[in-house]
C-alpha cells in the first residue's frame, strides 16, 4: 500500500514526502488499514494503486497527470462470486484515483473519467448486491454519492459548452444579442463546478473516502463467508450469466415504449442500459469461444449505440434546464438577455425529435442482436 503527496512535520519544519509504503509483516490486513487510516488523518496523504513501473512509464512516455480510462477486468470462470467483485470494485477505485492528477491540472476529461469509474463501481454494486447488505457498505455509498454531486455540475455544463455553445461559433450567432452575456456567465459557472470538483477531491473526506473503499474491498463484512445469504462462493460464470440476462430482460421490457416514455422515464432506462453495458463489460470474458465472442463484440457495439442515443436524449433535457436557470440569474427585464435563452433552447428543442428517432432505431438494433453468455 501506497500514500502519496503528504508532508512530515519535523521540529525544523515541514518536509515534503513523494511517498510512504506500508508493508504488512505480521497481524492482518486491517492492522495496516488501521495505521493508514492514522496517517491519512494527520497528513493530507492519498492512497495510491499505481506500481513503480507503471509511473515510470507514464513519466517516459509523457503521460504524468494524463486522464485514465477504464481498463478490462480479467476475470476467470473458476473464480468465486466474492473474488469476482473485489477484482471489479479494484479495477474501479484505481480509476478514480487515478484521474485525481488531471482534475488537480483542471483536464475536465480527467472530471468525466472520475466520474465513469464511480458509475463503474455503483453500477458493479448494484451487480453484486446479494453480497453487499451491510451498514459498512451502506456508508459507503453515502459517500460515493456524495462525490458523484460534487462532480456532476462540471461535466454538465462541460458537455453544455461543447454541444451548444461551441456550435454557435461556426454558425455565426456567438453575437448575437445577448449570447454574448450569456455565455460567459455559462464559462463562469463551468469555472466555479471545476473549482468545487478541485477543492471536492483534495479534501479530507475524498482522501479518507478512497481508503475506505480499499480496505471495504480488502477486509469489509460483506467478505465475511458466514454469510450464507450472500452466495459470494458461488461460480461467478453462473452468477453473470444471471445477472445479464435479467438485465437484458429489463432494457429489452422497458425499450419497446421507449417513443412513450418521458424525460424521467427515459433516464430510468438509460441507466439500466448503463448498468447492462457495464456487466458485458466486466463479464464478456467469461464467456468465451469464437461464436460468444462474436455475439459479445456486436452486443456491446449495440448497447453503446443506444446509450449514446439515450444519452443525447438526456444531454438535451439536462443542457435546457442549464439554459434557462443561467437566463433567470440575469436580470428578468432585459429582453436580450431572454432571446439568448430562447436562441438556444430552441436549438435544443430542433434536435430532440431526430435524438428521438435515433434513439428508437438504436433499440431496435439492439433487440435483433442475440445474447452472448
């Protein structure tokens, strides 16, 4: 175990500390939590999963600070269903701390990658959640909540800037009357939902959040084998192709009213997909052989169709209300100020019809595609 970017108080001073290794010798790993969790407490240290060779690598290759993406879960089919999730719940945490640097350098990628490894280990709960009944996992998804609404507001408005405002530019009505007010109160507010995600994440509650989570993923009660409830030493193949199929079921239910549905309604089913995306993601390598591959390959292609196509659905509702509550913080009497509002929600609403049809036909590809576990 790792900590980094900490300082040692000494009687001259303070002395700047790149890293403190802990190595377990004897006692259990919640001995070395426990004297993690002190040091975390009185210096502002962050855990880090990075290995020496990765870093050096980074450092050659340029790449320090650089936004990380989700990497493949290499999971085998004689693993348990307790070792499948801890392998997932790993591979998430790494990537949340991992973009910590970009956000720090203000790389709102760094932002949206963050914020996917946290939909990544919600969702990978959500999978697992006949082993995770616990009071010590329930405060850990209080608090993963919690850092998912710090950074929310900056990749809103982020995607804001980049599917509306940016726009206006090529089309030449970034002068128009009272655009030009507007947007830069929007640059404003992606400003200050940068700085709140940059002050979230270097914060005592982020630093003791991410250790938390390891030694929940290491030594939590949900890993208690007494627990009979939770099925945890179950093949974890059998476990996946479950849980896919009846999250398969779900989408494929719920998909078929999708032109009925409302805005809300429509979020719900977004973030099912979200989750069945995320299960062929973390299972598809369980399932293996030329034909499941083939099969796993077109059904994950299709499924991210429909999530874009249901995520643009969701962008246009979410940039709306941006609009219109950055419009009302102005004065409410100024009419230029009331057509720029106008002018881009009216963008938005053209687009809504041909985000719906896409949407629709992205489902119906998607339902033809056979499973593939």
């Amino acid at each position: 175990m790792a900590i980094d970017q900490g300082k040692i108080k000494t009687g001259a001073g303070s002395l700047p500390l790149c890293e403190l290794e802990l190595e377990l010798k004897r006692g259990n790993e919640a001995d070395l939590f426990r004297v993690a969790r002190e040091l975390v407490h009185v210096l502002p240290a962050q855990l880090a999963l990075k290995s020496k060779s990765e870093r050096g690598y980074e450092f050659v290759d340029g790449e320090l600070g650089a936004p990380v993406k989700a990497v493949p879960v290499d999971l085998t089919v004689c693993a348990s269903t307790r070792d499948g999730f801890k392998m997932i719940g790993d591979a998430c945490l790494k990537q949340i701390i991992e973009n910590e640097p970009a956000i720090s350098k203000g790389d709102s990628e760094g932002v949206h990658q963050m914020r996917v490894g946290l939909r990544r280990l919600r969702a990978a709960m959500s999978l697992f959640s006949a082993l995770l009944h616990d009071p010590q996992t329930a405060a850990i998804k209080n608090e993963l909540k919690w850092l998912t609404g710090e950074l929310a507001p900056a990749r809103e408005i982020e995607v804001l800037m980049n599917r509306v405002v940016k726009p206006l530019k090529k089309k030449g009505d970034a002068r128009r009357n009272g655009v030009p007010a507007l947007v830069r109160e929007l640059a404003e507010r992606r400003k200050a939902a940068l700085e709140r995600v940059q002050n979230a994440i270097a914060s005592a509650r982020f630093r003791s959040l991410t250790l938390e989570v390891a030694a929940w993923l290491e030594t939590g009660r949900w890993m208690n084998p007494e627990d009979v409830r939770s099925h945890g030493e179950m093949p974890i193949q059998g476990f996946a192709a479950e849980q896919l199929r009846r999250r398969w079921r779900k989408v494929r239910k719920k998909g078929k009213a999708l032109a009925q549905l409302d805005a809300q309604d429509r979020h719900k089913l977004r973030i099912q997909v979200k989750k069945l995306r995320y299960a062929a993601e973390f299972f598809g390598d369980l399932f293996r052989g030329k034909r499941a591959s083939k099969r796993r390959r077109k059904f994950v292609a299709t499924l991210e169709q429909l999530q874009d196509g249901l995520g643009d659905l969701n962008d246009i509702m979410v940039d709306e209300n941006l609009i219109t509550a950055t419009g009302l913080r102005g004065k409410r009497s100024n009419p230029n100020r009331a057509l720029a509002v106008a002018l881009l929600t009216e963008r938005e609403d053209a687009s809504l019809n041909a985000a719906m049809a896409t949407a629709t036909e992205d489902y119906r590809a998607f339902a033809e595609v056979k499973p593939f576990w």
